[in-house]
C-alpha cells in the first residue's frame, strides 16, 4: 500500500430529519394510494375532488379551489374532466353563472370503491405503525400548528 495514499472517509450519514422522513413515508403511500385509486378509474386529485363536491353539493369552484389548495383555474379545468369522464355535472355550466356542481351515480359508485381502497390502505399503516398513524390524526385540518409561519 502507498505510504502516502489517503484512506477513504466513511460517508456519513445525514442528521434525522423528521421532516424528510414524512415526506420518504408520504411519497411511499402515495404510491400505494395512487396505484389503488387508478384500479378504480381515478386518481388522488379527482378522488378529493369528487369527495369535496360530494360532502358539499352546489360547491362553488371558488369553494373548492380552497379547499383543495388549488387554482380557480385548476378547479375549473379538474372539474371539466370530472364532468367529461360521467363522475360529476355542473347545473349551471355557463360563464358568469354560480356553479351548482354535484357527483353523478357513476362518480358515487367510484367514490365508494375508493373509500373502500383507502380503508384498506389505512388499516394497513394503521396495523403496521400506529403510534404514527395515532400521531397523524387531526393533522390534515391544522397541519402547521400555530409554530410555523409562511414565508
């Protein structure tokens, strides 16, 4: 062996980073959550959406923009492809009008198979980690807490 050679560094390990394991964690169920929806003819974004429309008949895109953290435009584009694939139907579908957005049978129906999905899903991380899964709960409505100030 050269005298002068430098052994190699063993490469280190970054800190624990809670926050990139919720989003390792995340990536991993959404896959699995993503990959479950498509059997049943949606995918994450319709599947809230149309769970939103359905919680709330006559939702306004406004409405629903909100809630789903999205574009009026995004909301109003989704929506169209909603309505073009049978799962919802906008009463009033003209510019300048209040929407009266609702879900067709056929959107029920995948609705119901995607709640069921979503069920399985959940018992599976429920089952697997639940100090996480109790740890989670209520998360989704106050995710930032009062700590976390928007830049």
């Amino acid at each position: 062996m050269d005298s002068h050679a430098v052994p190699a560094e063993t490469p280190r390990r970054p800190p624990f980073s809670p926050v990139v394991s919720l989003l390792t964690i995340s990536a991993v169920w959404d896959a699995q959550l993503g990959t479950a929806l498509k059997r049943v003819g949606l995918t994450t974004r319709k599947y809230a959406l149309l769970a939103h429309i359905r919680a709330t008949p006559g939702i306004s895109f406004s409405e629903l923009a909100r809630r789903s953290q999205i574009t009026v435009q995004t909301a109003h584009t989704a929506v169209r492809s909603l309505v073009m694939d049978g799962l919802a139907q906008d009463g009033t579908a003209h510019a300048g009008s209040a929407s009266d957005l609702t879900i067709t049978e056929k959107g029920s129906r995948a609705l119901d198979e995607a709640d069921a999905q979503l069920a399985r899903l959940d018992g599976i991380f429920a089952t697997g980690i639940p100090e996480l899964a109790d740890a989670l709960r209520g998360l989704h409505e106050e995710p930032f807490g009062e700590n976390l100030q928007h830049d």
